[in-house]
C-alpha cells in the first residue's frame, strides 16, 4: 500500500504534451525539453526540419499523431546535438518509448550521424519508426534493454562501412523484431555487440543495395536468429550473410552460443560465399535447423556445426524475384521439418511470421513444421502496430 501511494503523485502529474502547426508545442524538441518524467509527447503528421535535441527525462513516450509519420529531417550544414543525432537519448531517459516517426538526413563529421543515439543506460523501444538517408539509422552505446520492432530501415550509411543501419554497442539485451532493414550503404543491415541478441522474423533483404552482411554479430555473445528472410543481393560487399564472432571474441560477452533456426536465406552474390560465417577459434558449436538456404555459397565454416533438417538449394517460392518467399503447394520444404524446442532458454519454433512491409502474421502449426521463415497455410491474426492491422 505504502508503494502505490508513493506512485500516486507520479501518475497524476503525467501529461499529454501535443505538437504542431495548431498546439501548444510548434516542434518536437519543444515538447521534449518541457516534459516531466512519465509525460508522453504526442506530434502531429508534418515536416520538421532541422529540430535536434537531446532527450534526458525518464519514462517518457514520444510519438506520432495519427496514421502518417511525422518526419524528423535534418538540414544539411545545421549541427546535430551534441554533433549525433536528431535525437540523442541520455543516460538518465531510462524506460522511453519513441514510436510512429520518422528520420532522415542525419550526417556529422565523423561519418556518424544518425536518427537516433542512445548513450550509455536507458532501456528503450523504438517501435514503428522509418529511418532512411541518415549516416546511421540506430546507433547506440553501452545500454540496459534495447528493442526495436516493426521499423523500417532503408539507404542508410556513409559509405564507409563504419556506418549501418542499425548499430547496437554493448547492450545487455538487443530486441529486432518485425523490422524490414534494407540496402543500406556499404554497412550492415543490423550489426550487434550485445550480451543477448533476438534476431525474429525481419526481412533483412540488400535488393541492389550495396551493404555488407545483413547481420553482423561481432563479438559473438548470445544469440538467436529465427524466423527472417535473409537477402544477399548482387553488389553485396561480403562473402557471407550472418557473421558471428567474425572480429574476434570480446572481454564483454563470455557466454557465446549460436541458434539459426527456420530462416530462409538467398545468396544472390558470391559464388564462394557462406551463408553462416563463424569465428574458426569458436568452439561451442551452432545450432543451424529446419532453414532454407538458397542461391550460392555453403551453409557455414564451423565443422561441428549442429545442422538438422536444412534444404539446401530452390525451394518453391511463390516469386522470389520480389521476395515473396512463401512457399508454393508441393514445395520440399513444406512439412519437411521437425519440431524445435528451447535453445539456451529461448523457443526455437516460431510464433510469428514476417508481412511487408515491418508487419507481422502469427504463425500457425499445419501438420509438421515447414523450413524457412514461413508456414503455408499458417497465417494466424495480424501483429503489429494500428497499420498492421
């Protein structure tokens, strides 16, 4: 009782602070710097250009108004807060919430401009949002929990290979989830050092983008990658589609173990390459099952790899050229898996199915598990934000 008490004074004061053309706020960052913690900042559809800040209030959720994004765009020559981002989450914005905005044109002298920067601490979401032609689409230091779900991310990076789309330092959990991340430039499509990394049914696909992996698991640590659709295209700079561990093991991540289960991957670049690309000094061998892997390449390097009940070449799909790969009536993979338990504590059989674009299908058992990130005939309610429904 004594608890709920002392919560009281905390609820009460929380207020909607509404932004545009018409409210009290006239920008975002307006809102941001008059908000007290728990607030939630709602922003109306429009274009705001050049409105930087840094958010640092704790239990705040930011958010669109209404079905269309507003758009968050940098002005080219106009610094970025503290020489980041458009929006520079702080230590002390722990537990925030930004959802249904959008990013763009974030670039800084160091190469590394992004939508969002989240420095050392905060637990954050980032849900809904639509990150494009930043230097960085998420670029976050040491932090707490981060997860970002049914965003989109597409044409982000310098060139330079420094830069991704998505970018998680030292985190102690990393959420992708839902998200379609796209042809980004040079860089990766998602790129994680996290101590546990959730990789669940996204579309990670370069198209004629000319990205590097499409996820980049650095150091290694814990890590599942289920349910995805997994696309190397044709100007793609790396050999290999899902690196784990590939620049080394780190101080930071002692416990490392790899699950790959029910994705479909498609190499459509290098005749040589690998799909599954581990650290040769990595031991603890990785559980690849019930996947798809098609187009060019050997599934993995790692010689005592666990592989159960993978196909290996074209499977069926109903049109891969656009990446609809679902699978056709009498596809090999359909029915041809078995069923997965937990890995490491997390389920490897799927709840979900991926829906472009950075939607969701709940994922439906017919008769025995179908390989690859879909199920024919197993499209279950919708999941998602309000678009997705």
């Amino acid at each position: 009782m004594h608890a709920l008490l002392m919560l009281l004074p905390v609820l009460a004061s929380a207020a909607v602070l509404e932004v545009g053309a018409d409210k009290r706020f006239a920008k975002p960052c307006d809102a941001i710097r008059a908000a007290a913690a728990g607030d939630a900042i709602e922003i109306a559809a429009g274009l705001y250009e050049g409105d930087t800040c840094s958010i640092d209030r704790p239990n705040l959720t930011i958010r669109g108004a209404g079905e269309k994004r507003p758009h968050l765009r940098a002005v080219p020559g106009r610094p970025l807060t503290q020489g980041k981002a458009i929006l520079v989450v702080s230590a002390s914005a722990t537990d925030l919430t930004i959802e249904g905005l959008e990013f763009s044109g974030a670039s800084v002298p160091d190469r590394n401009g992004s939508g969002i920067r989240v420095d050392s601490g905060p637990n954050v979401t980032i849900r809904d949002c639509h990150f494009h032609d930043n230097e960085s689409g998420v670029l976050t230091a040491n932090g707490g929990i981060i997860t970002i779900e049914y965003s989109i991310f597409e044409n982000n990076g310098a060139g330079d290979g420094q830069s991704h789309n998505v970018y998680v330092n030292h985190a102690d959990k990393f959420v992708f989830r839902g998200n379609y991340s796209a042809r980004s430039k040079v860089g990766q499509l998602v790129k994680s050092r996290a101590k546990e990394t959730y990789i669940l049914y996204n579309r990670l696909s370069q198209e004629n983008g000319t990205g590097s992996r499409e996820i980049d698991l650095s150091n290694g640590g814990r890590a599942w990658v289920i349910g995805n659709i997994i696309e190397q295209g044709p100007e793609s700079q790396y050999p290999s589609l899902l690196g784990y561990q590939v620049e080394g093991p780190s101080p930071h991540l002692t416990d490392n173990v790899l699950y790959v289960a029910h994705n479909t991957f498609v190499n459509r670049a290098y005749l040589g390459g690998i799909f599954v690309q581990l650290n040769r000094t990595m031991e603890v061998p990785a559980v690849i099952r019930n996947n798809i892997f098609a187009g060019r390449g050997g599934v993995t390097n790692q010689p005592n790899a666990i592989l159960r009940n993978n196909h290996i070449g074209e499977a069926g799909f109903v049109n891969a050229e656009p990446l609809d790969l679902s699978l056709k009536t009498g596809s090999p993979a359909v029915d041809a898996g078995e069923e997965l338990r937990t890995g490491s504590g997390f389920a490897l059989t799927p709840v979900s199915m991926y829906r472009h674009p950075a939607c969701g299908n709940a994922r439906k058992a017919v008769g025995a598990p179908d390989l690859g990130a879909f199920e024919s005939g197993g499209i279950g309610a919708p999941e998602g934000p309000a678009r997705c429904r």
